[in-house]
C-alpha cells in the first residue's frame, strides 16, 4: 500500500535486528546541486512493519518534535528541577533522592521509557512513604515533559503506590511518662515544635517582650509562625542569652534519640509534638490556633483571615489553657 504525500515512511533495515523497520518523516528541504532533496528524520525503529505504520499514523494526527522526543531522563530532570527551586529543603531533598534511585533509567530517552520500568523504581523501595515520594516526583517530571512537548503522555499516572498504607501510630506520652522526663523537656511540650525547628531556634528568634517565638518555616508555608511562650518554660527560654541556640543538642539522631530511647522507650523526639496537639484538644483550645501553634494549613477562609499566626494576646491566651499534669 501506498503512503499519502508527506506522509512520511517506512524502511527495512539491513542485518538481523530486534528492530528492523524504520519511520521517517520530512521535515524540511534542501537544495543541493539545483535539485530540492528531503531533509528526513528517524520517529523511531520498531519489531514489526503493523508496529511502525501505527507509529506513523500517530504522529500524523499529534505530530511531535522528532528531537526533543530523544531528551533522556537525566537530561529533562535538570530542566524539570529549575522549577523546584522555590522548593522546600526537604523537597529538594526527596527529589534528590528520587534521582539516585532512578538511575537505570538516566541514559534512556524519557519517550521511550515504559511505565513497567518507572513502576520497578516505585517497587524497589520498601516504605509507603518513600513510594509516595517517588511517584509525586515522576508525576511531576512527566507532567513538564507533557507541557513542553518532549512526551505525548503523562506515562506517570499508571504508576501505583503498591504498599499498604500504614496505620497512623499515635504515641501520646502518659501523665506518668510526661514526669519521667526532665523538666527541660518541656520546650518540646509546650511548644509543639518539631525536631528540626528546635534545633534551628536561636536567642534572636524570640520576641521577649510579646512573648513569642518566631519558626522558620522548615517544611511548608504555614510552618513560618509564632509560638507562645508558656509559663511552664519561661525559665528556660528567657535565661537564653545572646547568640546562644534555644536547644543545646548538635545532633538530635544520636544524643537525642538515645535520651529518649532511655528516658522514655517506646517514644521518640516527635511524639511530643503529638502530646502537645492532644493537650491542646483537651485543654479545649480552637482548633485553628492549634493549627497556627502547630505550623499547619488552616484552609477556613474566614479564619485565615481573622486569626493570625502573631496575635500575641490570643496566642498566649490560649497556650495558657495547657497544663499537662492535669490533662493526660
């Protein structure tokens, strides 16, 4: 059967190959010698001449570019990772990793890599969380290479997360675990911070005359906030002196992590960020200055709006409601 004009075409190559036939379209014209002469360019090879002609008709009703269709992997994730710079640490981090885990797939052009190979990446990790990353991240460089024409389609939208979800685990410390601990632990009580933003607190991030503590965010927007300082710990955060961090502790995976294993077993640094939100419910403090105290998203228009992250006499209002002793 005859092909249309500027149909492109299919040729058999020579020599025993995996795949034989070749497409090619024009894409241009030269004249050489006088004579205007086709300027052609490979779509792809394929097994069988059905395989090829589907190929053709494919690109005749969405045409591509030839050259961008042979970007690799490595290639478009460095395109791909110039808008991630606004990105979180911790997001740039998960993207770091993701590509070190890929990287049977860095020299391969990104139209060619199947979704059975992008799914044994996502398989090859054990955690339900470490899964979910890699997929945000694949579903995200598919989606720029779709949006600027190096792929036809979002191949990642077939991948799935195939662990289980795992059940939250919620260890709330007990009023008898809370007292076991050292009365310096009560920054962590008492605040809510997570690990990483106490350890980042320093003597200029406090605001002694209102009572606040300003957080840095670390992990989203709404991690940039202003903590009351309770009672409980005003000997502990307004002996700081200049220049002096809010935590002592260099290493928060050994020094601390060790003192909990021995002080508390069965507990680790983060679940006292869980026994401050479970104080703060029932020590009936709104649940939208928990989430202001907390660093999370309050998605409540009216609230966003008319509670804010630094009204120091609301914050310390409510912070003062906590007394552990009495409420676990």
């Amino acid at each position: 059967m005859r092909l249309p004009n500027g149909y492109g075409g299919i040729r058999k190559l020579s020599g025993r190959r995996r795949k034989p036939y070749q497409v090619v379209v024009t894409v241009g014209w030269d004249m050489v010698d006088g004579k205007a002469k086709q300027i052609q360019k490979t779509i792809g090879c394929y097994p069988t001449k059905a395989d090829a002609l589907n190929a053709l008709a494919e690109y005749n009703v969405e045409p591509v570019d030839v050259d961008k269709t042979k970007i690799t992997f490595n290639e478009i994730w460095e395109k791909f990772l110039v808008t991630q710079k606004e990105k979180s640490k911790s997001k740039q981090q998960s993207l770091m990793n993701v590509y070190k885990k890929s990287e049977r797939l860095h020299d391969k052009a990104l139209s060619q890599i199947s979704s059975a190979e992008l799914q044994r990446v996502v398989d090859s990790v054990g955690s339900h969380s470490y899964k979910a990353q890699i997929l945000v991240a694949f579903r995200g460089l598919y989606d720029y290479a779709l949006r600027y024409g190096y792929v036809k389609h979002n191949t990642a939208m077939l991948l799935k997360n195939t662990s289980k979800t795992p059940k939250p685990k919620v260890h709330v410390f007990t009023k008898e675990e809370y007292l076991n601990m050292p009365s310096f632990y009560d920054i962590m009580f008492y605040t809510g911070m997570r690990v990483g933003e106490l350890l980042n607190v320093k003597h200029e991030d406090i605001d002694f005359e209102r009572g606040l503590i300003f957080v840095k965010g670390t992990k989203t927007d709404a991690a940039e906030r202003y903590i009351p300082i309770h009672t409980k710990i005003h000997d502990l955060v307004y002996s700081l002196k200049p220049g002096e961090k809010l935590w002592k502790y260099h290493n928060c995976y050994s020094t601390l992590y060790a003192e909990f294993t021995s002080l508390a077993p069965g507990h680790k640094p983060h679940d006292t960020r869980k026994t401050f939100a479970t104080a703060c419910y029932l020590s009936g403090i709104d649940d939208v200055i928990t989430k202001r105290i907390m660093g999370h998203a309050v998605t409540d228009i009216t609230h966003s709006a008319y509670i804010k992250n630094d009204d120091a006499e609301l914050l310390r209002t409510a912070i003062e409601r906590i007394d552990l002793v009495t409420c676990l």
